[in-house]
C-alpha cells in the first residue's frame, strides 16, 4: 500500500503518534502486510491498570485508504469492534495493578476486513494512489477504582499464531502525552462499573 500510516495505538496515543512505539514493535509492524496478512490471525495484547475493565467493543480495529485524488474514487474505511479472545495466552504482567487483555476479531468482522483489504488491493492493481490507514483504539471502558497512577499503557502485537507477541509501547502514560482536550475526552469515556 502507498504512503501505508501504520499507528498501533491505544486510547489516543494515536494523537501523539507512536514516537513511543519500541525497536521490536516497529519491526513487527514493518513485517505486518496490511493487505496481504490474514486479519483473523492479527491478535493485539494492551496492558493498563487493574482499575480499568475493558468490555468487547471498547476497543475498537480500524483499516482504510485515502485516495490522493477524492474526486476519482470513494474513501474505503472501516472499524470494527476488537473482543476478547478466550484461549490466548497474552503477555506476562509485569507491574502489580496491571492487567493485560488479549483481543481480536469476530468471524464476521475478519471477513468484513477481508473485503476491505480486497477494495484496496483493486484500488492498487488499478495504480490509484493514497495513503492507508491501519489503527487500535480505545473507546470506553469502566472503572472500579480512581486511576491514582494515571492510565499507565503497554501494548503488544501478534501478527502470526505461531509466533510471539511483540512489545510495541511501554508503560505509556495517556494522562502524561494527550492535549488537555483530548485528556478531558478520555476521562468522560470511562465510566463505572
């Protein structure tokens, strides 16, 4: 894919960028084919405090490609919803108060990605050239406690089912890096229990 933006973020790092993102993980998304991997197999690791809970759909997977030039062709985009993958054994907690959940697709969503990757792949054999779009965030989720801490992030990624997961970001902190607004916004996503 020409121009291929690939930003594995959580919540709104994808606002900061992935300056964070570590040597491994960018080799591991440099290895990722957003159009030729199978999506079904991606699978994405994210550590935050034990005081957040993730349900399915906080999380959200999205894949897309922004022609250069708009007037020829539509803009593909789609998001899906990540849900937990029961089964998967994640990443090792490394910090007390942590928890780490293992996402993924739905038959359904991977298919739909599928057609998503076949659009493009068109969009490709017919020389239409743009920028894509690969991208994880963080939409909602409940609290059980105060985040005293702050929203303490690592993430991981697992692009084949026989190999391990990768670290991408460390122990980032999203209360730290985003814009007061884009802070604000967090927070009121985050509702109790």
């Amino acid at each position: 894919m020409s121009k291929i933006l690939i930003s594995t973020c959580l919540a709104a790092v994808l606002l900061v960028g992935c300056g964070s993102v570590t040597p491994a993980g960018l080799t591991a998304v440099s290895r990722l084919d957003p159009l030729e991997s199978p999506l079904s197999d991606l699978v994405v690791a994210i550590s935050i405090p034990e005081a957040l809970r993730l349900r399915n759909g906080d999380a959200e997977f999205r894949l897309g490609f922004t022609p250069e030039d708009q007037s020829a062709t539509d803009v593909i985009d789609e998001t899906v919803p990540l849900t937990h993958m029961d089964g998967i054994e994640g990443p090792r907690p490394t910090a007390v108060g942590e928890t780490i959940y293992v996402l993924g697709f739905s038959t359904q969503d991977a298919a739909n990605l599928t057609h998503i990757q076949d659009q493009i792949k068109t969009m490709q054999a017919q020389d239409i050239k743009g920028t894509g779009t690969l991208s994880i965030t963080i939409r909602g989720g409940c609290l059980t406690n105060d985040l005293a801490q702050g929203l303490v992030v690592s993430t991981w990624l697992r692009i084949d089912p026989a190999a391990n997961f990768v670290l991408l970001t460390r122990n980032v902190n999203l209360l730290d890096v985003l814009p007061p607004a884009r802070r604000a916004q967090l927070k009121g996503n985050l509702i109790p229990c």
